[in-house]
C-alpha cells in the first residue's frame, strides 16, 4: 500500500492542516517528524475549527493512529494542555490512539527561557523565533544533552540528563544575565508530568515498520515549510530542523525506500511570517489585499504574515530537494477579483539572470524578481469542486505555475472546508 509524506513547499502557512486531514482518511496511520509546537494547523471540519500544534492532524479522526516521531522536539507539557483542548472539543485521545516515540527529546522550560533571551539580546540582527525553545532544544539534541521521554520512566536516569543539560545551560544563562536552574523545580515538574505522558510512549520505528509490513497506509505529516529548512532554507531565517522530505524517514524510522508519494502542499501566492529576504514580497494595496482575503495570521503566533506574488523559483527549488510528485495548490479563491497576477519567473543579481535563489545571505537579499503577468479572473473559484467550475483564466493560471515549477498539480484546494477539493491525481493509489 502506498506511503505518502506531506510537506510545505514554501515558507510554511501553506494549508498543510487541511489536506492532511482530507488524506487522512485514506490512511490507517498519520505521523508527525519533525518541528515542534511552533508549527501550526487549523482544520474546518463540519464548521468546527481545530486549532493544532504539536498533535498530528489525523488526531482528531478518532478511527486513526497518530505518531509523534523522534525527529519531533516536545514540551509535555503544552501537549497536555493540548489534549485536553481537544477533548473538550468532544475528540477521543487514547494512548491506542497516540503514540509518542520514546526516543523523542522533550523542550523544557529552560528552552524557552533561552530561546527569548537570545532574541532580546541580539535585537536587529534577531532570527524571529517564536520563543518556544525550539531551537534549543534541537541543540541539546545534537549535543547529546536531551531529555528524552524513555528517561521520564527512570529517576535515576532523569536526574542525570537534567544534570548533563544544566551544566551546559547554567554557563549560558550566566552570560545572558539569568539567574541558575532551579534543579529540583525542574525534576519535580518533570516527574509530575512523566504520569501524563509515558502512557503514549512505545518505539514508534518498530510500530510503524509492522504496520508497513501489514499493508497499512501511513501519512507522513512535516510542519513549517522546505523554505525553512535548517539546510535548504534562507538560512539563517529558518527553523531548527530538517523540513524537506527526506526527514520524514530519519524522523520517524522507517527507511525511505518506504516512501511512495511526496505531495508539497504550494499557496497560489507567497507569504511569509518573521524575518529573512522575500523576493516577491509586497507593500502595497495587493500586499494588503492578499493578506485580508487570505486570513494571513499565523495560527501558532497570531503575527500578520508577509505576502507578495507566487514565486514559481522557490517552488521549483523545493520541489527538487524533497523530490516532490505533485503538488497540492491551496487558497486559489484568494486571488478571486484581481484583473493582474504577477509570477515570479527567475531572478536578476547584478545584471545576471538567475533560476534559483542563490545561498550567499547577502545575494539572497539583493535579488530582484522577473515578473510573468497574466490575466486575472472576476467570478468566485470559491468552494468549486470540479475543473468546470473553474473560469478559464484560473485554470490558465494554475497550468502555468505547472509549467514554471516543472510539477504537476495532484489536488486543487478552493476554501478552508476539506470537501472544497479538486482531485487530480491520487497520492494514495498503489
């Protein structure tokens, strides 16, 4: 049966929540790899929002299981507080219906801590964290200095790792001008907070590669977008981990020869949410157009979004890097009404034409974008359905942003409702 990874093609807000939630119900399993609870979805499902953040989407078909895979960074705490958002909601949360995987590293309070006293002390030259402790946490990672959720099981163990960890952060917290740990706070919330969370620990690797071998169809779900990966992203404005789809494999254990469908989930236009360079980007009454139509707040963060024309460039470079099949086009109906739309072709850097966006930060921020117009359209694609219910100069649009991205479009989406969905190709046929 066929194995799908869903990632964002862009800098992130794409609709991810709302297509992961549609293929959800062609799959058995649907498993988060990577990010932490600065990511953000929202789904619409029968006029009920739900708003997500470290829980996969498919959390809230109660008929699924959803993972938390180990390259997920988790603050236990915030997923409690999650699930019970959910359940007042009337969604059934069950660790036989969550599982978290026990290699995963937990973001502690002294994360976030030092994630916004960074920030604060770098002032003009700051990334535009979120100030979750994302970043710091993935360090400790790499540092060999996590919490892991297996050590919550062992006293012993916990004490040691809190104690590797604040060897390290106590020196750094010296130079912020913040005060030490308070180590027995730290166990204490911890060990209160172990009795919430081990129920849902299993090795998810072991789990997922069974449910392969059974037949079982799983969505791979990323959170923020290719644009930001640690890597491939416009470095150093990006997030703190791998987000292109070869992290989908390292981020859960299943080989990547498991994997048979890589969907990009693509915005008909751009936006972005912090800082970093954003070619296309507009200041203007289109600019403040599509951000009003579109709805342009970050679900995690509530900061308005930076917006500008679609840029067919970026798309083409994320589409090569995680080796994306086809593409899922979302929130077409924004551009209902304008009689211009612009796409970014290429680039042009000191009177040089450029197909890509170049690495170097300084010629990141000094390019300027080559502009294709074409004709816009006056009637509604809102909720449409079907490629005749589509005028002719959005289907002509659509089409040339295949061309320009060298993929085709797999799903059409037409509004926040999951049903408002044009099916071209499907990610899950075998």
């Amino acid at each position: 049966m066929a194995n799908v990874v869903v990632v964002g093609a862009q800098w992130g807000d794409e609709g991810k929540g709302k297509i992961v939630d549609w293929l959800s119900e062609r799959a058995d399993i649907v498993a988060r790899f990577q990010g932490g609870h600065n990511a953000g979805h929202t789904l619409v499902i029968d006029g009920a929002t739900y708003k997500l953040h470290a829980l996969p989407s498919g959390v809230v078909r109660g008929d699924k299981i959803s993972v938390i895979g180990n390259g997920v960074v988790l603050d236990p705490w915030h997923l409690v507080e999650e699930i019970a958002a959910l359940r007042g909601q009337g969604v059934t949360i069950t660790p036989e219906t969550l599982l978290i995987a026990e290699n995963t590293p937990l973001i502690l309070p002294i994360h976030g801590e030092l994630d916004r006293a960074r920030e604060a002390a770098i002032g003009v030259a700051r990334i535009g964290t979120t100030g979750r402790g994302i970043g710091p946490a993935y360090e400790d990672k790499v540092g060999r200095r996590s919490v892991r959720v297996a050590d919550l099981a062992d006293d012993a163990t916990l004490e040691l790792r809190v104690d590797r960890a604040l060897a390290h952060h106590d020196a750094l917290r010296r130079g912020l001008g913040l005060a030490p740990v308070d180590r027995d706070a730290l166990l204490a919330g911890l060990r209160e907070v172990a009795a919430e969370i081990l129920p849902y620990a299993a090795p998810v690797w072991k789990v997922l590669n069974d449910k392969r071998k059974a037949g079982k169809r799983i969505l791979f779900e990323g959170a923020q977008g290719a644009l930001l990966d640690i890597d491939f992203g416009t470095y150093p404005y990006v997030t703190s981990s791998n987000v292109i789809a070869g992290q989908a494999a390292t981020g859960t254990g299943i080989g990547p020869g498991s994997i048979d469908f890589v969907l990009g989930i693509v915005k008909a236009y751009t936006t972005r949410v912090g800082e970093g360079p954003f070619p296309t980007e507009l200041h203007d009454a289109d600019g403040q157009r599509l951000g009003e139509r579109g709805h342009e707040f970050g679900t995690t963060t509530g900061r308005q979004r930076r917006c500008g024309w679609f840029d067919a460039v970026l798309v083409r470079q994320s589409c090569a890097t995680s080796g994306i099949a086809g593409i899922a086009l979302t929130k077409l109906d924004v551009l209902d009404g304008f009689e211009r739309l612009r796409i970014c072709t290429g680039y042009e850097l000191d009177g040089e034409r450029l197909d890509y966006l170049p690495t170097a930060a300084d010629q990141q921020a000094r390019v300027t974008p080559v502009y294709e117009d074409l004709e816009g359209w006056q009637e509604s694609t809102a909720g449409a359905r079907r490629w005749a219910d589509l005028p002719a100069a959005a289907i002509k649009y659509v089409r040339r942003v295949e061309e320009l991205i060298e993929c085709p479009v797999a799903m059409l989406s037409t509004s926040p409702e999951r049903d408002d969905t044009i099916l071209v190709t499907d990610p899950f046929a075998d």
